[in-house]
C-alpha cells in the first residue's frame, strides 16, 4: 500500500477519499471512547471493578484485548474530566 493521506489534503476533491477519511476519523474517536470507558470500568469503579470478562463481552474483544487496551494516559484522562483518583489494581499500575 501507498502513503497515507491526510484528511486536509484530500479535501472535497474526490468524495470517495473524502467519506473515507472522515470514516477514520470516526473510528479513531471511538477507540479512543473505548480506551477511555475500559480505563475508568478498571481503575474508577469501586470497590468492585468491571471484570475483564464482562468488559470484553460488552466490547467484543478479547479478555487480553482489554487488558492491554488503556494505558496510563488513558487512565489520566479519566482522571482530568472526571475528578475522582484511579484506584490502584493489581498487574495495572501503568
């Protein structure tokens, strides 16, 4: 494949590259709304979090998949728009 090109390139130009662009667009704000929801269902919760099989089923990803899915940005995300303190666990402190 090619070079990636940037939704301020493409412009209104050709309408295919164009939806395509704001298509990437919306999936990458929705992982990132993913990320975000998985980091405060783990560290926010308490004092019982989500468990990874109820996060993964919701998700439809894979019990690693969600383990690995935030990290500590994620987590001080969280943290700025919310207020509340994570809640070290176990195997996360990122």
């Amino acid at each position: 494949m090619g070079s990636v090109v940037s939704p301020a390139a493409v412009g209104s130009a050709d309408a295919v590259l164009a939806a395509l662009g704001d298509a990437h667009a919306r999936r990458m704000r929705a992982e990132e709304e993913i990320r975000l929801l998985l980091a405060y269902a783990r560290r926010f919760v308490y004092p019982h979090p989500y468990t990874f099989g109820e996060l993964a089923q919701a998700a439809g990803m894979s019990i690693s998949g969600v383990r690995t899915a935030y990290g500590a940005q994620d987590v001080d995300k969280v943290a700025a728009a919310t207020g509340l303190v994570p809640v070290p666990s176990e195997g996360e402190d990122r």
